[in-house]
C-alpha cells in the first residue's frame, strides 16, 4: 500500500510546472481538473484527485487516504 502511495505522490510531484518566478497564481490548463489514477504490484488501489486552477489539489486513495496540497 506505502508503495502505491508513494508513486502517486512521484506522479503530482512531476506533474508540478517549476517556479518561474512570476506571482501568476493560475496553475496550467492541462493540469486542471480530475485525476484518476489505478496501480498494481506489491500492492495495488485506486487514487481520485481534483485539481484546481489555482493548484489546490484535493482527492482520495484508495477511499482511505485523503490527499491536500497545493502544486505551484
């Protein structure tokens, strides 16, 4: 389970654009909306996650875990 956990977590820290500097608090378009995510291995489960324009990330693993942040 700490497996899938992590390599979801891996998965929105990639998709996170680097700072560039300006205060522009607009996240990028593609990154915008709701994310599903299945994994399998060791361990296995499922992974909703919304994603704001402003970057405020909210969601669920496995109906278990609850997931906030931010992604600048």
């Amino acid at each position: 389970m700490r497996k899938g956990i992590y390599l979801f977590l891996a998965l929105v820290i990639v998709a996170c654009s680097s700072d560039d500097g300006d205060n522009n608090n607009t996240l990028s378009p593609e990154y915008v909306g709701t994310w599903e995510a299945l994994y399998s291995g060791d361990d296995f489960g499922d992974a909703l996650v919304i994603i704001s324009n402003t970057g405020d990330v909210t969601g669920v693993v496995d109906e278990l875990y609850q997931v906030t942040g931010t992604l600048k």
